[in-house]
C-alpha cells in the first residue's frame, strides 16, 4: 500500500513547489513506519476511553436526578471520537510529509509541516552514507541517512528510515548514474 | 445530611466550559484544513484530494457537536 511506503521509486502522480518541466522525482523517502507505533499506541486508548468513562457519567445522580442528560454526553463522546480522529490525522500527516526525494536533478528534503524545504543540484551531492543507532534499529533495521554536500547546507540527514543500507545504496548509485550522464 | 450544592448551576458551568473547548477545537480544525492545502501545495500526491476531504469533514464535524452539545445544554 503506498499510502503507508516509507521507500517509493518513481511515485505516482507526486509533484513539489518548485518542480522543474523536465523534472522526475526518482526516490521519495519516508521515516519507518514503526516510528509511529508511540501515537498509534495512544490513539489506540483514547478510541476505548469512552467505553469505560460514559457509563459512570450516564449513571451520575444527585438527590435521585441524573446530572448530565443523555443528549449531553452523547455530544461529549461524538466530539472525543473527533477529537482521537484529529489526532491521528494530525501525527498521519506529520509522518506522511516529512519527505526526502531524489529527483533526476536535486535532492529535496520537506519537513513535517511543509514549511521548510531544504533542496540542492546532484551535482554538489558528495558523498552517501547510513547509520544504523541503537539495539532496535539493527533488530528493526532502522537507521539514518546522511547526504554531504558542497552547497551551503552541508548534510542534508533524513532519520528512522527502513533498511537504510539499501536506501543509501539506491541513492548512491543514482547520484553516480546522472553525474556521468551530465559529465561532472 | 446531603450538603445543599448548587449542582444544577455547577453542571451548567461545566458544560459551558466543555463547550467553550468545543470551540477552541472547531478554530483548531478550520486550521488544520489550512495546513493540509499547505502541505498539498508543497507536496502533490494522490492521497492529496482525500486529505482535504477528510480535514473539510473533520471541521464540520467540530462545529455540528458544538451545535448538539448547545442544544443539549
């Protein structure tokens, strides 16, 4: 399912601000998707939530009259779900557009909120390299993703990719591809 | 003896701030709609109409609750 890719090769119908006409995007990265287990988890509670808690509230009396009318907490409990729904579109989003591409002529790194886009030309990409951190990234084989430059942004770092050796080799070799194709 | 609260007056309170929160909510989503046409803009992919949708739906949502939870006051 692409929707849920961390690794896609020519992406379908994907564009960028500031795409060129002969422009392709080639690789689009994303962190792992096990990197979202810790809100998935929460969302997980907040949707059971109601299950446990509106039946106290339903039940809640005073001198024999309910204090809160059913009508009441079933508001309540519509806006819990939307607000659990608010949430994980929230944190789906977030992971869903923190996004590094490689295209046929620039390396381009957005960040989660899409504010900040960070590119360079191939041309100044120097060297590639992966780092897998840690007990559960060699388990998971998570690991990070380095990309040195000559431009001013010296490194372009992309964390939490799935197996990151593969993903470095993938970009590497591209990398190699178009500068001999273009000569530098 | 039952203490003599003023219980009715309390829960009223109480709904109007979860209702006040309701609306802080709903001013959320209508942001985050903004966000998503951001983000879209930024970066174009298939899922990008569904996404609108689903942050158009969710703000209507926010506001139709606020609505119920006023008449249910």
């Amino acid at each position: 399912m692409e929707i849920l890719s961390s690794f896609i090769k020519n992406p379908r119908k994907t564009t960028y601000g500031g795409e060129d006409n002969d422009e392709k995007i080639i690789f689009l990265l994303r962190k792992s998707v096990i990197v979202n287990i810790n809100w998935v988890t929460v969302a997980f509670i907040l949707l059971l939530l109601p299950l446990f808690v509106s039946p106290p509230l339903s039940k809640l009396t005073y001198m024999g009259m309910r204090v809160i009318n059913p009508g009441f907490i079933l508001a309540l409990n519509l806006f819990w779900y939307i607000f659990t729904i608010g949430f994980i579109f929230q944190n789906f989003l977030a992971w869903y557009f923190d996004v590094l591409m490689v295209t046929n002529k620039k390396v381009i790194d957005i960040d989660q909120s899409c504010t900040d886009v960070s590119e360079t030309t191939l041309s100044n990409v120097q060297d590639v390299s992966s780092k897998v951190k840690g007990t559960w990234g060699v388990v998971l084989d998570i690991g990070d993703i380095f990309i040195q430059t000559s431009a001013e942004q010296r490194e372009f770092e992309f964390l939490d990719v799935s197996n990151p050796s593969k993903v470095r080799d993938e970009i590497a070799d591209l990398v190699a591809k178009i500068k001999k194709r273009n000569g530098s | 003896m039952v203490p003599n609260l003023p219980i009715r007056q309390l829960v009223i309170a109480g709904k109007i701030i979860v209702i006040l929160i309701m609306v802080l909510y709903a001013v959320f989503a209508f942001i985050l709609t903004k966000r998503v046409k951001l983000m879209n803009a930024n970066l174009t992919t298939p899922q990008s109409k569904l996404f609108e949708r689903i942050a158009r739906i969710h703000m209507v949502l926010s506001i139709f609750v606020i609505i119920l939870a006023t008449i249910n006051l």
